[in-house]
C-alpha cells in the first residue's frame, strides 16, 4: 500500500502526516517525555516536525532539537517568524534564533507565522538571503488567506511559496471555498494545524460526534484516525493537505501515524458531509 503524500511546490514529496509541536515546552510534560515522543513519530514516519519561535518563547523548539539529535536527517523541520520580526533584518536574526534553539544549521522550511505590518515584499527579500545564506532550503507562510495569497503569488519569488499553514479540520472547513482551491491551483499544499479541533469557532469536540464515532466502528478504528483520514483525504486526484497533530502519549503518537493507513470511502465521506457540510460561502478564515 502506498501512503498518502503531498507534493511541495518544489516537487518534495512528505507523507500526509506530521508532527506538532504547539504547547511542547511549557511544562505539562517533562521535555524528555516531549521529545521521546517526537522521536516515536519519527520512527513510525511521521517525519514533518512543526515548530514555531513562538511557542513556549522557544522552548518548544529546543524540545525538537532534542529529538532529532543525532536524527537531523529522518526529519523534515519546520518552524515559522513572528510577524512583528519579520522584517527584513529580524527575520534573519529570527531564523538565527530558532537554529541555535534547535541546534541545527539549516530549516526544511520556515514560514511567516501570520501577516503583520510588515510588507510582504520585505519578508521574502529576507527568505531569499537566508535560502542564498544556506539556512532555509525553502519557504512558506501560515494563516494567509486568499486576498493575501493571491497578493503574495504576484511578488516577484512569490511563486516559490511552498505551503500555507492553515486551521483546517472537519469542523472547520471554510478554505473550501476559495482559498484551498486557489492554493491547489497553484500546486501549494496545507499543512493543516488542530486537525481534530483543539481550537478555531469549531470547538465542540469532534471525536464525540455521532457521525465520527460511527464512521470509526465501522472501521474498528479511533475517532482520531477517522479525523486525520479525512484531513488528508485525497481531493481532486491529489492529497492537497497534510495534518500535523501534536501528540506526547506514546499511544496517540502511534494512532496518529496508524491514520496514514486508513482510507475513508464515498459513504463515509458522505456520512461525515452531512454532519458537517462544506461551505456554501465565503467564510472568514479560522485562526487559533
């Protein structure tokens, strides 16, 4: 069986599942029971690890250089520039900071983290010295939404974008209507972060639902499987998202790699459709 994977814009090739890192770092779990965990994922596939300056002031990102010690090549890392460092001297001096924190001397892939006050231009003059320097092999952005990426893919080295980090998980599916669709046309995959609803306006708790729950008995799976299966489900011919749950338990780390193998066929899809329509609108873009 062959796993579900997305295609950079580069033509990389990553399975559709990943690894967070938000709230890793702050305290509620020991850093070696953090990066123990990112370890297992990686041992089971899940090579994609996110982080952020952000998260925990950069402790989060230590946890990472942790795990993939002595493993830099197993992972793909991933880490994102706050907006307001985002100018052309802070973000290098940001990028500085989260490869000292994770040890490393070159990011997979580094994002804007959301759209501030800064020119967009000025961003990517930054991405392109730090990809010419050799401390970014590629670059992204998060949270942009279809006004912005359409300005964006107009810049020049705008089309060298390589995903758009997104919320988007059953609950919230508002990138459906326009911006998924613009970025797949584009050949732009999501990297889709709370895949089973942490956050964002849907904040019911997705694995209890009716509709969820059958679809997991019916293939004797969890309820989280059947929400990462169908965040990565294939669209189009193609896997245009991939999710990148966090995870610490060594038993959610597992269930959320078990999901790779887990197809959902047209009853489920449609069973899930009628718990949990897609837009009919324009919608506003869900951030957490």
């Amino acid at each position: 069986m062959t796993l579900p994977q997305i295609r950079l814009a580069d033509g990389t090739r990553l399975p559709a599942i990943g690894q967070g890192s938000w709230h890793m770092g702050e305290g509620r779990y020991t850093a070696r029971e953090e990066a123990d965990a990112l370890r297992l994922g990686l041992d089971l596939g899940l090579k994609v690890i996110d982080t952020a300056e952000m998260y925990a002031g950069g402790r989060s990102e230590e946890v990472v250089g942790e795990a993939i010690r002595d493993r830099r090549d197993d992972a793909f890392v991933v880490s994102k520039v706050l907006p307001g460092n985002a100018s052309r001297r802070g973000t290098i001096e940001a990028c500085e900071r989260s490869l000292a924190h994770l040890g490393i001397e070159q990011l997979d892939l580094y994002l804007l983290h959301w759209r501030g006050g800064t020119p967009l231009e000025e961003t990517l003059e930054a991405f392109e010295q730090l990809i010419g320097d050799g401390k970014i092999a590629r670059w992204g952005v998060s949270n942009l939404d279809t006004d912005d990426m359409q300005e964006l893919l107009g810049l020049s080295g705008g089309r060298a974008c390589q995903t758009n980090q997104l919320l988007y998980n059953l609950g919230s599916r508002g990138i459906e209507y326009d911006l998924l669709p613009t970025l797949t046309e584009h050949d732009i995959p999501v990297m889709a972060y709370c895949p089973v609803a942490q956050g964002g306006r849907q904040s019911r708790h997705l694995t209890d639902s009716d509709a969820v729950r059958a679809v997991a008995d019916r293939h004797r799976v969890s309820p989280t499987q059947v929400l990462l299966a169908w965040t990565i489900r294939e669209q189009g011919g193609q896997h245009p998202v991939m999710a990148i749950p966090k995870a610490v338990r060594p038993e959610h780390v597992r269930d959320n790699a078990a999901a790779l193998t887990l197809e959902l066929d047209d009853e489920d899809l449609a069973r899930l459709d009628e718990a949990f329509p897609p837009p009919a609108r324009k919608q506003r873009l869900d951030i957490v």
